[in-house]
C-alpha cells in the first residue's frame, strides 16, 4: 500500500489531522486503529436496552475557543448543556466546584461572596512555595475542606497519597466566590446533538480517508509506503518500551441499567469518602433521551486495563523525557495526543493541539 500520510489513532488527534489533510490538502490518509470503532475515548453507543451511553466514561464537551467550537460544529449539531456535579459529603449532596452554596451547604451558613472569599482565607493553610496537589488545596481551602472533598477521592482516583502528585491535578478543579455551580464556566458548552461517533463518522466522511479497524499498526506498517507518519498511540509502545513502561492510571467502568425514568438528582455524582467508586454518571441526564429505563455507570480506578491518565509524577516525567528525547530524532513521524506526548488533554484541547500541528505540517511542507 501507498499513503502519502498514515496515522496511528482514530481518536479526536487522529480523526482530526485525517479530515484535514483530506479535504484541505485532498491528499489520501490511512487511519489504523486498533479498536473496533473510531473515536477513541469519546466513542458513544447505544446499549441493548437503546440507552445512549458514553462507553469510556462521561464525556462533557466545553471549550472557551471559538476556532475549536467552530471546527466541530461543522460536524455535528449541539444541544445546548450546562453541567452541573454534586459531591456526597457528611450525608448531604453538595454542588461541585466550590462556590458560595457549596460552602454554605457543607457547613449549614448563609453567607454572600464577600464574604465566602474571606472565610476561605481564614481556613487556608499559608504555604512558601506549593509542589503537590495537596499543598494546592490546602493553600486555597485549608485542612477540613481538603479533607472532606479532595483527600480521599484524589486517593481513590490515583491509588496514592495527594502529597506525592504535582500541582497540576487538584490544580484543574475550580474554586469560585460566587454562587455559579456550572461545573465548567468556558464560553462554549454543550453535547453533539446526535452522539459523538456520529460527530466523529462525519469527520471521516471523505472518499480520501480510509480506516483500518481492529488492526495493531505494527503488523502492518511494514508493509506501507508513506511520507509522513502521524502517531497518536502510547509512546513508551512506540518505543517497544525501552525506557520501561509509562504508569497510567486506569479506570473500570460498571454499568447497570434500571427500570425507572431517573436514578440520581445530577448527571454526575461525586463520592469521594464512601464506597469504592468515584463517581456515578447517569447517561440520560447528558444526553436529554427519553426513555423509560435509566443506564448508570459507576467508575472504579484502577492500576491495570487501558491507559486513561497519564501519572503526574515528577519520576514519570522523567521517565517521559527520556522518550522525548527519542522522538526529536524522528523525521517522518508527528507525535500527537495524549499518549504519544503523555499529558492529558480535554477534548477540546486536543482538537485544537492537532489543528495547530497540521497547520504547522502544511507550511513546513510549503517550505
């Protein structure tokens, strides 16, 4: 086989480097995945019961770039979606992020902004220089919040202690002194009116786009001729693992469908004290279907199974580098997406990070 252009991946990096070179450099693209389906995590189908279910977990599109909101909505249709979370804390279920009713509901007050953000200072722990995940959350709500909402549910979501993460975990969840309990405040917020895959099948929609399913890319590369080799798969596998294997974090999702219209008061419930899981996500309540029946997922992580989140540690960055390294050698090869650079990527970063790359592949090519 032929391809001036072949990629590894059929996730949103993958689909969308594909599309683009397709219909804006009508070149012809081989897409290899090794999954039965394209989409990557985003995948969504439906259940036996014709439930619309997210079968990687709840994914809620939200995004402050116009340039990526625009993209996307080439490909499908958006229905309108604010999301909103609750945690279960002490018995009661509190709205997640932090904001003002958060704090008057955990500790039955009545205050108002002004007076939230000192209430805040008064319980913030001083700190010279913040390094870990812990430390960030007890600079911003000290030692009582940290641990009814952050401690053990970052402990459940990466198997060890906060103190021994960076700053970027606990760093993404959002604090606010007003009364907004949207979990995401970005500009542009919604779920693609007919499913991802069916946004994603659109993306893919071009003559010159051909996918190869079910397939592991190294039993077949060999056998390809190709200019340039976009690659969206784990690096350390890239590698054949020679630096050893990159730690992720896992997740194994369990799924029950139950005979009632509604299951729990939000589409996700946090529950970082009581149980194993971390959160239940009730489908229907993303996806606005009807139906008489109600499909729940409850997430367990996990050290083994497929590689959701790269581990935020200063050893495995480390560890990363050393791959680095290795791929600044490469002239034929792109590497993109979350597990090719090991960093995590909202969705909506990882179209924008894939549209800046064949940007910058077109006028390389130019040149």
């Amino acid at each position: 086989m032929n391809f001036k252009y072949v990629i590894v991946g059929a996730g949103l990096s993958g689909l969308t480097m594909a599309e683009r070179i397709a219909n804006v450099l009508q070149e012809k693209v081989l897409v290899i995945e090794k999954r039965n389906h394209i989409g990557g995590n985003v995948y969504d189908s439906y259940n036996e019961d014709g439930i619309l279910i997210h079968n990687y977990g709840p994914h809620i599109f939200h995004t402050n770039s116009q340039s990526v909101y625009q993209y996307l909505s080439q490909f499908t249709q958006w229905n309108d979606f604010w999301h909103r979370v609750l945690t279960y804390v002490d018995g009661n279920l509190i709205p997640m992020p932090i904001t003002v009713e958060t704090i008057n509901k955990l500790y039955n007050l009545n205050l108002d902004c002004s007076q939230v953000e000192d209430f805040l200072k008064k319980q913030a722990v001083e700190i010279d220089e913040v390094t870990t995940s812990k430390e960030v959350a007890l600079s911003k709500v000290g030692p009582d919040i940290y641990s009814k909402i952050f401690e053990n549910y970052t402990k459940k979501q990466w198997g060890i202690d906060p103190a021994e993460l960076d700053t970027s975990v606990i760093s993404r969840i959002p604090i606010r002194l007003n009364r907004d309990t949207r979990y995401f405040a970005d500009r542009y917020q919604g779920m693609p009116k007919f499913g991802y895959t069916k946004m994603c099948e659109k993306m893919a929609a071009n003559k010159n786009i051909k996918i190869m399913l079910n397939t592991d890319y190294k039993e077949v590369i060999g056998d390809i001729s190709y200019e340039k080799l976009i690659y969206t798969g784990p690096a350390d596998d890239y590698y054949d693992y020679k630096y050893g294997r990159l730690s992720y974090r896992s997740i194994h999702f369990a799924f029950e469908t139950y005979d009632k219209e509604t299951f729990q008061e939000a589409p996700v419930v946090n529950y970082p004290n009581d149980y194993d899981y971390t959160r239940i996500t009730e489908f229907k309540k993303l996806t606005w279907q009807e139906h008489r029946k109600t499909t729940i997922c409850k997430e367990f992580p996990c050290a083994e199974g497929e590689p959701y989140y790269p581990f935020p540690t200063k050893d495995c960055k480390a560890q990363f580098a050393l791959y680095a390294e290795e791929m600044k050698k490469e002239s034929k090869v792109i590497f993109l997406g979350r597990l090719a650079e090991y960093k995590y990527y909202n969705m909506d970063a990882a179209v924008k990070r894939a549209l800046d790359v064949f940007e910058q592949m077109q006028k390389a090519a130019q040149n």
